[in-house]
C-alpha cells in the first residue's frame, strides 16, 4: 500500500466548517492501520538522518502524526496548543487563518536553544497556522528545519508562507 492507497482513504466533505470548504477528512487513513502506520513512515523517512531532536504537532489532528513520527525519529514529542491547555509559562502567537482568528501556544522550555525541530500537521491549506507554529517554535529557540505533513491544498499558497522552512507533502492538490 503506498500513497495511491492512502489518497484513496481521503473522504471529502463539502461545505465544512463553512460553505464553500471541501475539508480533506483523513480520519479513514488514522482508522486503518496499516494505512496509519504507511503514512508516519512516509513522514518521518526524510528525516531520520537530520538529526532531529524535537518532533513538534499541531493540535489537534497534527498531535495524531507528530508523536509516532518523533518516535519513529527517537525524537522528542512538542504540543503546539491552542490558548490555556498548556499548564506551565508559554509563549503565544496570533494568526490568522481561511476562516477566522485564532492563537498557538508553547511551553518556553519547550527546546533547548538551537535544537531541531520538525514540525508536523495533517495539513496545509492558506499556510496561516503553519506559519504562526513556525515562529513560535523560533521564538523558544527553535531550529525549525522542515514540516511534513500528508497533504498540501496547493492552491492556497500556504507554502509560500512558511518563511524558508522546507515542506515536505505525500499528497498535493493542486
């Protein structure tokens, strides 16, 4: 099973959260294992020899992938939160997104100074919470050397904001 088959698991549904959004629903993948366990392959693979420390996830489908990644990476595992889930000091962005406003937070001991970090989403459509994680994670300390993430809506331009962090995708749509 490779890519094709996963792509296939991929359900549409239209007019969520709000009309005129076709969301990429990729619960069926995370619901079979042997897609599941295909797809933290595909992500972690190109990185296991960047020396990768810290596997960031963004709440909350990206905490879904992140954590078998970093452990596919012997890496450690960095929640990305919304606002107030977080028990100790964090540090907060702002962002703006397709459909709204909203915030990240992070633990300010989350890295030490310098360490790399992969960061990791389910994914990326207008590249605004990508972005917003990305200099967060920067703001710690962070050396954020790429995002992976199962599928890139291309025609959003979200890489495009994504400050000279490579990105790594197994499924585009272009």
């Amino acid at each position: 099973m490779g890519v094709d088959r996963l792509t296939s698991l991929i359900r549409d549904i239209p007019d969520f959260p709000e009309p005129g959004v076709v969301f990429k629903d990729i619960t069926p993948v995370l619901g079979d294992g042997e897609a599941l366990a295909i797809l933290v392959d595909a992500l972690a693979e190109p990185h296991k020899r960047s020396g990768i420390t810290k596997v960031a996830g963004i709440e909350a489908r990206g905490f879904t992938l992140a954590t078998p990644v970093a452990d596919r990476l012997n890496a450690g595992f960095i929640p990305v939160r919304k606002p107030g889930k977080l028990p100790h000091e964090t540090m907060r962005e702002d962002y703006t997104l397709e459909y709204g406003t909203d915030a990240l937070e992070v633990h300010v001991d989350a890295v030490v100074d310098g360490e790399k970090v992969l960061l990791v989403d389910d994914v990326i459509a207008t590249g605004g919470t990508a972005a917003a994680a990305v200099r967060l994670l920067r703001a710690v300390g962070a050396d954020v050397v790429g995002f992976a993430v199962f599928i890139e809506l291309g025609f959003l331009g979200g890489a495009e904001k994504l400050d000279g962090v490579p990105l790594h995708a197994l499924v585009r749509y272009d």
